[in-house]
C-alpha cells in the first residue's frame, strides 16, 4: 500500500473549505513518483492545498508534496553530492511518518 492516512482533527475554514489533518505514516514499499493522496483519505471532495508540517522525518528524509501529480514524494541527500534526490521504489520507509494539514471541498 506504502501510506496509511489517520485524520486527527478536521473543521471549516470559511466558506465551504475544509481543513483536514492528517498524520501520514509510510510502509516498507514506497512507490516510486510519490505516494498517492486522494481526497477521499482526507474525507474531502477535491483538494485544493497541502502543507506538510515537518517536511523531515525523524530519520532525515524530506517530503514534498507534488501538486499535479497529487503525491508525497520523498527524497535524501545524494550519495554523489548532488542534492536531494528521490529515494528509490520500494524503499523501505516504515517507522517514517509526518502531519498533513490538507484543505479543500467536501
């Protein structure tokens, strides 16, 4: 699966635009291009905006959130000194986990 979504609180934010957070904790099996956020893991009909917390883990990866592809990819330092790059699929990422606050439209 590679992701469980647990909601810890939800409300509105004006409007008809909710705010949802959520603690995502990642699996043995990351899957390469980024971990995939539905608006139904956040109860929500659309998303419209997702700020990530803490984008480090306790384990030193970085989470971004990719707004067209609608994914949480994580990355690491290079090996070769090259910046952050995407940690390869299958990764083994249990234990990894960060807060999500998602907005968006019932």
């Amino acid at each position: 699966m590679g992701i469980t979504y647990t909601k810890q609180d939800d409300g509105w934010t004006g409007g008809v635009q909710r705010e949802v957070v959520l603690d995502a904790a990642f699996d043995a099996d990351y899957t390469a291009g980024g971990e995939s956020l539905d608006p139904a893991d956040a109860d929500l009909g659309a998303i419209e905006n997702v700020d990530i917390e803490s984008i480090t883990t306790d384990s030193g990866y970085v989470v971004e959130w990719d707004n067209d592809a609608g994914t949480l990819v994580v990355r690491e330092e290079s090996d070769t000194g090259g910046g952050l790059t995407e940690v390869a699929g299958a990764t083994d990422l249990s234990g990894e986990s960060i807060r999500l606050s998602v907005r968006g439209r019932s």
